[in-house]
C-alpha cells in the first residue's frame, strides 16, 4: 500500500463524495436553468451544495457562486476587483499561489503598479508591512490564508480590516485555509474569498468564490445568466454536489494536527539534522515543510516515491529544470536551503503507522541524499 503525504497538491476523493458524483452522474442530468423536474432536480442538487459549501466558511449560500477551481476564483477575484475607478495600486505577497501572482503581474503589464510584500523569516507577512505598503491609490491587497508549502496561516483580518476602512477591496486565497482552520468571512472581513474543493477529498475542475454581498465585481466569463449574473455557463452539477459533500466532511474534527506533529517529533529523533519552517508560527494542522540539511530535496522525493511514498518539493518545475520554491526564498532560505526541503502534507486518512513507517524510510534515504563534500555547508 502506498502512502500519501502530498495532499496540498491534491487529495484522493472521499468514498462519500464519490458516491454523490456517481449517483448525480448517472440520475442527475437537467440543466439547472430548466423549469421542468428534471432541471429543478438539477438546482436542488447546486443549491444544496452551495449552503454546504457556505457553512464551510460562514457565509449566506447566495453570497457563494460556484467556478471550476482556485485558480479561477483567483483570476475572477483579481481581474474583476481591479476596476476602472482610477485607482491603479495593488498589494500583494511574495508567498502568494502563482493563480494569484499571475494576475497581479498581468495587471502590471497592463499599467498597475505593483507592491509585493515579503514574509519574515518565519513565514509569516506581517500585516504592519502591507499596511504601511497601502496608498491613496491602492485598489485591491491579495492576502492569502495559509500557504501551500509551509501551511502558515496569514493575519488576514488585520488587514482587511483596514482596507475595509478605506474602501480598498481585500482577496483571500483560501484554498489551503478552508477545511483545514475554521473559516469565517465575516470575521476575516474579507471581499472575496477563493475555495478549490480538490484540496478538500473532492474532484479537481470545481471551486467557489465568496463575493461580499453588494460588490461590484467586473464579470470574467460572459453569457448566460447562471451563479447571480457572476459566473456565466451551464452549472456543472455533479462536480457541485461533490464539492458540498466533501465541505459537510471537512467541518467534522479530525486529529490530523496530532498526525503532524508526530512527523515532527519523529523526525527529530531520527537522526537526520532538520529544520522545519514557520515552525513558531501558527500553521494549518496538516502540512509540514522540513528542510533536510545538506541533502537533496529531489533525491528525497524520488527515494521516497520509489519506497511507496508520495510528497513534494514544492519547487515548481519547468522546462526540465527544478528551482528553488519562491516562497522559501521569500523567507529567506538560501537556494540551497531551498533545494534541501520537502513537503509532507496529511489528511484526515493518514495513520499513525503511515507516519513511523515514512520516518524509518527517511532514515535510509537521506544518508543516500547528502549532496557532495563541499557543495554547501
Ligand atoms: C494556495 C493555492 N491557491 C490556489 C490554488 C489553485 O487551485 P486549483 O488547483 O483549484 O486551480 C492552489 C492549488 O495548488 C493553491 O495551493
């Protein structure tokens, strides 16, 4: 049996959650628009969904409209907050997901001016340096909640409280957050909200984003009428349904943080000379991003792999080439450091076993994985 520690990536779907999909799959197929049984059908499915998916974060279901993921609900967000109304300054992190850097850096191009705050060496931004990095000029700050490879959670209500108090509008990328910590919109006073229902033992291609009731929000996709004139195109109603079951699933408690910290703990005593970072800051219970010293990060992961079990660097790759991860970076790790890190995130499936047995495999692995004499250190 493998073990999977990469659940930041992706999750594994719930058998709950993929019976709801097979029964709407196959019993389900009205058009949501449709007034007949069959499209009524259809809407009770996505209305249900959507004041499940609601309670996960606290919010009224009308004030929640379905997309195809976090990345969309970030582009919406982004694209759709940075208005026309003279105000041309965004704020931003540098830990941010690039779904939401991407955006900031098109809207640069097309003449925004860009402020990107870094985080402290713990991981955390401090949510003084994006309030000093606001201006009378600044229209939209993108705070994410927790970040994807180090699970720092963000002081996101402090600072959008005060961008609630000058009518900048705030973003959150929630889609690490939500299911993990409690969630409460309201609380956080955030604007928009940013939910991807795959992290959350759902099928990937479905998300949400929670607009404030009353925004005015610039429309991404043009047509149809659906999600409250905000999200045009014919609602995908097993995907919605999916996504609802697993928000119920994800409210329950779950002892994943006990899981996490056993990891830690064992890891320590292992032997192997580790750092694990933002550790003294407040984290979602289920990731861990641990830097092994000397060694490998990709060495780690494909000695693991080979050994049945799955995590990830949280570098990103492209063209062949690994580099460093730019949230690490941000937070100060050398590029060696960098290389050096691997991401172990749990779910609510992981067991204790799957923990010791990962750590006794680490115990072989690593030692094969020290970069040369001399390379660093
Ligand atoms: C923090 C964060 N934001 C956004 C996304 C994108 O979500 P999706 O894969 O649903 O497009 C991810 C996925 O990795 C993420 O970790």
């Amino acid at each position: 049996m493998r073990i999977y520690l990469d659940n930041n990536a992706t999750t594994p779907l719930d058998p709950a959650v993929l019976e709801a999909v097979e029964t709407s799959l196959r019993d389900v197929f009205g058009n949501a628009s449709s007034i007949h049984k069959e499209g009524q059908t259809a809407r009770r499915g996505i209305e249900d969904a959507r004041e499940s998916v609601a309670r996960l974060i606290a919010a009224e279901a009308r004030d929640v409209i379905f997309t195809s993921g976090g990345t969309e609900s970030n582009n919406a967000a982004i694209f759709g907050a940075a208005g026309h109304d003279g105000r041309h300054h965004i704020v931003t992190t540098a830990i941010e997901h690039p779904s939401v850097l991407e955006p900031v850096s098109e809207l640069e191009r097309r003449g925004h001016s860009v402020t990107i705050v870094p985080p402290s060496r713990n991981g955390v931004v401090d949510a003084n340096a994006v309030i000093d990095a606001l201006r009378p000029e600044t229209r939209l700050v993108a705070m994410m909640l927790a970040n994807n490879e180090t699970g720092v959670i963000q002081p996101v209500a402090d600072v959008a409280r005060v961008c609630r108090e000058r009518s900048i509008h705030f973003h959150c990328d929630a889609v690490q957050g939500a299911g993990k910590i409690a969630v409460d919109v309201s609380e956080l006073g955030v604007d928009t909200l940013a939910l991807s229902a795959h992290k959350l033992h759902a099928p990937k291609g479905i998300g949400a984003l929670y607009v404030r009731r009353g925004l005015s929000l610039d429309r991404h996709i043009l047509g149809g009428a659906q999600e409250r004139r905000r999200r045009a195109g014919t609602e995908n109603v097993p995907l919605a349904v999916a996504f609802g079951v697993a928000a119920d699933l994800a409210r329950k408690p779950s002892d994943v943080g006990a899981l996490r910290d056993a990891l830690e703990s064992d890891l320590r005593a292992s032997g192997c000379s580790i750092a694990i970072n933002g550790a003294d800051a407040p984290r979602i219970p289920n990731t861990s991003s641990v830097t092994f010293r000397g060694a490998d990060g990709e060495g780690i992961v494909i000695g693991l792999d080979l050994n049945g079990v799955a995590v990830s660097t949280g570098s990103a790759c492209s063209s062949g080439r690994v580099e460093p991860s730019h949230v690490l970076l941000a937070m100060g790790l050398t590029p060696d450091e960098a290389r050096s890190t691997v991401r172990f995130s749990l779910s609510r499936f992981t067991t204790r076993d799957e923990i010791a047995q990962t750590v006794a495999i680490l115990r072989e692995v690593v030692p094969r994985c020290m970069k040369g004499v001399g390379s660093r250190e």
